[in-house]
C-alpha cells in the first residue's frame, strides 16, 4: 500500500498536492506519507499476531524524528547500529528498553551510553565484542544483556551489497561456532547476561524462500540456547522487499522489482504465513527489524528539471537533485519509478539519463530511460524514496541537504528545515593565526 496518487492530473501525497509542496518548500525535497507508515506497522503486527513480537524499526533506513515518533507512539520498538541513533529514538520519545543495538564496531561511548540508558540488548557481532563489553560493563558495575549474531550462510538472493547472512560478509558469527561463544559468555564474561540470538540475512528480499530456509536451519540453535541458557527471544531481522513500481491512478500497483523487472511481490501476509508456524513451538519472543519495508514506499524526493541537454550519444534530463540527495541509484544500482508531478497528456517518449549536478559520472537517478516530454521548471517525483533515502544524504559539492515533509491527510508539517549556506560551515574554525591572508 502506499499514499500517492494522480489527482485531477496532479500528484499527491494523501491530500497533499506535491506540486505545491515544491513551490512552497523548494527542491530538493522529500515527502513521507504518514498514513503508508501507519499502514505498513498494522499490517505486520496483525499478522503476526500468533506470536509473541515486537517490531524493532530499523532506524538506518530513515531516521528523522518525526517518524520515530510516529513509529514509538504505535509501540514500536527500534533496531539501531549507532550511540547517535539511540539518541534519536530517544528524543523522538521511544524508549532504550525496546531497542536492540547492532552492529560490528561498537564503541566504548556508545556501549556505556546504551547501558546507562537501560538497552534491552546488544547484538553481538564477534567474541571480541562480547569481552570488551563485558569489560566494560564490569567497570560500570552493570551486567549487559546480549544476545550473538549467528551468520547462517544463506544466500539471500539479492544485491551484492546487501546481503549479509553469508560466510563471506562481515556481519555476524558462523554458525557452527555459535554454541562455543555462549559457552564463552557463560562461562568468561560474567558481567553479561545471555538474552536473545539474533540473525539477518539481507535486504530487499522479494520471495520468502530465503527466509523459510535460514529460520530452519536456525531453529535447532534457538532451542539448544534456550534449554541451556533460558534465552527470552529470537530475533529474525528484517530484509522483506518492496515494490518499486506502482501504478499512482487506480492504487493498483503493477508488481515490479527494484530492477524493473516484472515479479510477483512478497507480501506480509505470504512471510506471516510461512514462517510463524515454524517459530510459534519455540515460546519465545520473535524480533523482527522492519526498515525498507516500513517507510520505502512511504517517501518521494521532489526534484525540479534543470535543462535537457541532448547529445550525439544520448540525451540528458538535469535535474537539482544529485547522488548527494539520494544514493542509491549510484551505489546499489537501485532502481526508482520517477514520475512528473503534473501527469503528461503526451504519449511520446523518448529514452534520457535523468542526471544530478554533482561532478561525478556516477551522478544519475535514471539511465536509458523511457520519459515523456519535460520542460525547464517542471518537477519530477523519484518514488519509493522513503528508505535510504535522506538518511544516506551528504553535503558532498558543498551542497546544502533538502528539506523533509510529513504528510497528516491534508496537513504537511515541515519536519527538517532545509540546510543554509552557513549550516554547511557550522562548527568548522579557521586557525587563529591563519586568519589573515598575507
């Protein structure tokens, strides 16, 4: 599901008219859909409503406080990779008590941050991680509840970039090692105490095989931690995929991939079915860390066209919004629908690269692409935005970042100011004694 729709020619987000929005607010701009966040976290929690859970966001995917919030008052809790996060979530009004902390280089700041703050568990990555939080929370007089992050070596059938339940990747423990760490924590770190196990296999997982296959395999684990050492919870991760094409007049979508090629989607209720039936027996409580799928779809970025630019080669669409606003087409060849915000009435085409203006080759938000015709000052929409989108953004070309809306129906709150010219050298110093050119 998600909130954008042509109306009376016109794009909006719930009742929000984007076109609008952009003339208002400026471009670059981005717009989330709170009725689509909403919407994803009901789904999943009903769903899964067989067992006992609770759905930590993964807050890397978009962490502006706005949605935190949103996401905290529905009684989420939150999966977070950063001591900077944790504060987020915290002045969003959530709460340390329902976030698990991963990540691989957790430092000794953040991890005395979270145990003062009363996490709910560490996802450990290696047994050096173990030992040195448990050094720590010795010193602070502490016991902190972990939990290790077993890497079961299943591929998750998706990009190289982000798969991370395989050997090769630097996430997680090996599964064959994982029974000797928890005898190590039991045993040689007694300032921690044994909470959960944890697995994630992967993003943008667009069919519940791999899924099925890695809670399979994991399962015998889970029930040899939890007869040994009473362990509360199974953490499953997160990774469901999204569709990145969709129709925006009939609210139907067209079942599409992120690449563009024609797929069926997995939908919430297809993974409920599949895997709560294998995880209900073990009695315990089941993670699960929802980022894409919570807010992917919820979002568009709002680029305005800049000139075209047609070449013996190809032809180009330049627009004001760069790699430094939305990365992922440059770094995970992520494919995004991008629509004009006014519907044409042309049913010519002709094929373009939609480019930024950062001095990069790898600057583009579309290749090859079949576009209708576009005029100077004309605003297009980069759909499914929602998701490492603004939070992946950078100053990169001293460019300043955009600004940030939340759409309530016909309400659109601004949520993040765009940045300034002085925003861009706030905190930087020139030595004293440089100041004077001679």
């Amino acid at each position: 599901m998600h909130s954008f729709r042509y109306i009376q020619g016109r794009l909006h987000a719930e009742s929000a008219d984007l076109g609008a929005l952009a003339t208002r607010h400026g471009t670059p701009l981005y717009v989330y859909s709170g009725a689509t966040i909403r919407d994803h976290y009901t789904r999943l929690d009903g769903a899964l409503d067989r067992v006992d859970h609770l759905i930590c966001y993964a807050v890397k995917a978009n962490s502006n406080l706005a949605i935190l919030n949103l996401i905290a008052t529905m009684g989420g809790g939150f999966d977070i990779v950063s001591g900077g996060e944790l504060f987020r979530v915290l002045q969003a009004g959530g709460s340390a008590s329902k976030c698990t902390f991963a990540g691989v280089g957790k430092t000794r700041d953040e991890i005395e941050y979270a145990l003062r703050e009363g996490i709910y568990c560490f996802n450990a990555e290696s047994e050096a991680e173990l030992r040195y939080i448990n050094h720590i929370a010795g010193e602070l007089g502490m016991k902190a509840p972990v939990a290790v992050r077993v890497n079961p070596n299943v591929d998750a059938k998706t990009h190289a970039k982000i798969t991370t339940g395989k050997s090769e990747n630097k996430f997680g423990i090996d599964f064959d090692r994982i029974s000797e760490v928890y005898s190590i924590i039991a045993n040689e770190c007694p300032h921690l105490e044994i909470r959960g196990l944890q697995m994630h296999i992967g993003s943008q997982l667009t069919s519940v095989a791999p899924f099925v296959e890695a809670v399979n395999k994991v399962i015998p684990l889970v029930q040899e931690m939890k007869a040994k050492y009473g362990i509360r919870f199974f953490s499953i991760g997160g990774g469901i995929g999204i569709v990145y094409k969709q129709s925006l007049d009939s609210g139907t979508p067209d079942w599409w991939t992120q690449e563009g090629e024609e797929a069926h989607p997995l939908t919430v209720q297809a993974y409920a079915d599949a895997v709560a039936p294998l995880l209900e027996p073990l009695g315990l409580r089941i993670l699960l860390e929802p980022g894409r799928f919570m807010v992917g779809n919820a979002g568009t970025l709002i680029t305005k066209v800049l000139y075209e630019k047609k070449g013996a080669a190809k032809s180009f669409v330049i627009v004001d919004a760069g790699m430094n606003d939305l990365i992922r087409p440059t770094l995970y060849e992520g494919w995004h629908q991008i629509v004009p915000v006014e519907k044409s009435t042309s049913t010519e085409t002709h094929r373009a690269d939609i480019v930024g203006p950062i001095c990069e080759t790898g600057d583009f938000l579309a290749q090859d692409r079949d576009i209708t015709p576009v005029s100077e000052g004309d605003f297009l929409a980069v759909l499914s935005a929602g998701a490492y989108g603004f939070s992946m953004a950078s100053n990169y070309n001293s460019r300043p970042m955009a600004a940030e809306i939340l759409v309530d129906g016909k309400e659109a709150h601004l949520v993040r100011e765009r940045q300034t010219l002085d925003d861009l050298i706030r905190g930087e110093h020139i030595p004293a004694d440089k100041c004077e050119t001679e």
